[in-house]
C-alpha cells in the first residue's frame, strides 16, 4: 500500500487534505439532507419556512462544492455567489443544528 492511502495515525487519509472543502462538504452534505427530512423543528426566532430555506440554501452551497464537476460549469460567479451566502447562513446558524 502506497503512503497516500495509508490511514495516518490521525485515522485519516493525507490525501482528503488535499481539497480540505471538498472533503468536509463531501461529510456534511448527506447529513445536512437527512437533517432536513429527519428534524421536524425549527430555531425559535424563524418559522418552518424558513428554516427549510436556510437549509436549502446550505445543501446548495455544500453539493455544489461536493461535486466538483460543478465548480467548473456556467454561471459560476453566481454560483459562487449563492455558495458564499450558504455557507455564511451554515456559520450563522451552526448551533441550530440539532433535534
């Protein structure tokens, strides 16, 4: 087995720090869309709606970096833009994750 895909005694593949955003949002991504489907509340100060709006707009950001053939299409400049927003509403709403 060649040293790059040797699990490190960090339990990780040195190659996943490659594209360190790629990996994460490639662990994320299924989550944050079960957490959809699975959680049935919703922060105190949004209502339902809008909740399910700021994870929509987070599985965006977070499968548009996953797939990496997207990273590359038209339109990236507002991709790009609806990926920064994603991922700020992630930051912002971090602790909200939960049921």
């Amino acid at each position: 087995m060649s040293t790059s895909t040797k699990r490190t005694y960090h339990n990780f593949k040195n190659e996943e720090l490659w594209s360190l955003d790629i990996t994460i949002a490639k662990f994320i991504l299924p989550r944050l869309k079960r957490f959809k489907k699975a959680t049935r509340g919703h922060p105190s100060d949004l209502t339902e709606k809008q909740w399910d709006s700021i994870l929509d707009k987070m599985i965006f950001s977070f499968d548009f970096i996953a797939n990496e053939r997207k990273m590359f299409g038209e339109d990236n400049d507002n991709n790009w833009k609806k990926v920064d927003g994603g991922l700020t509403l992630f930051a912002k709403w971090f602790n909200g994750l939960w049921w």
